[in-house]
C-alpha cells in the first residue's frame, strides 16, 4: 500500500482510506458484523486511515468504528468531524466543538482522536473561532 504524509505534523497514512458512512447510514439497512468485517479486512490489506462523523448514525459510526479497530488501534489513524447537528444545521461555535470531541473520545473507546476536521463551513462562525 502507497503511504502519504499529511501535514507538517509527520502523520502517515494509507493512499487509500476507508470512509465508515455506510456503516451506518445512507445505503440501506447495515449490518454490524459484515460492517465490522469490512473495516478490519481493509486493515489485512493495508489501510491505516478510518475516517468517520459525528453524524454519521449520531454516534453509532463512531462506536463501531471504534469497536473494530479495537485489535490494532495503535496501528491506524483515526479521523472523525465535526460540525453539524441533528434538525439544526451547521455548528461550528466552540462550545459545539469541545462538545463533539468529548462525545467522539467516548463514542470511539479512545483517549485520543488523531484527525480532527470540520465536516462544513458554518457561516455563522468565524474561522478563528473555529480553529482558536
């Protein structure tokens, strides 16, 4: 598998990343087992990078997300987003943030998320207040 850097930061990823939406939402019914058996079989195969949201499921892809990668977590990096609500938009205020990112620790099983991003521009809020 052809790896790539992002960033100046050094972290080093699979070319190919596995994006977990459907795991739980958008194409049809999802099946926790063969959704946990995909993601661990494009580990086998040299994926290192698992991305997923906050919206996807509310939660739900990021706790299987989180329970799958469980044997090898120190192998891969994990991204997850922030940014929108349910019924509500766009949220990007920092209180929303930290909110997300303490929901996503705990929904992930992990005391660290690797790759933090917004899903969205938010309109309503300030570039610097997002990234300060």
């Amino acid at each position: 598998m052809d790896m790539r850097v992002l960033g100046r930061q050094g972290l080093t990823v699979s070319a190919l990343n596995y994006g977990a939406m459907g795991t739980v939402v958008n194409y049809g019914p999802s099946d926790d087992t063969w959704s946990i058996a995909a993601i661990r079989r494009a580990h086998a195969r040299g994926v290192t990078m698992f991305d997923t949201a906050e919206m996807y499921g509310w939660g739900e892809g990021e706790r299987l997300l989180g329970h799958a990668v469980t044997p090898f977590r120190d192998e891969v990096v994990l991204a997850t987003k922030f940014g929108l609500t349910p019924g509500s938009g766009p949220n990007s205020r920092p209180r929303h943030i930290s909110k997300a990112v303490d929901n996503s620790l705990l929904n992930l099983g992990v005391g660290s998320i690797d790759l933090l991003y917004q899903r969205l521009p938010d309109p309503d809020v300030p570039v610097e207040e997002v990234v300060g």
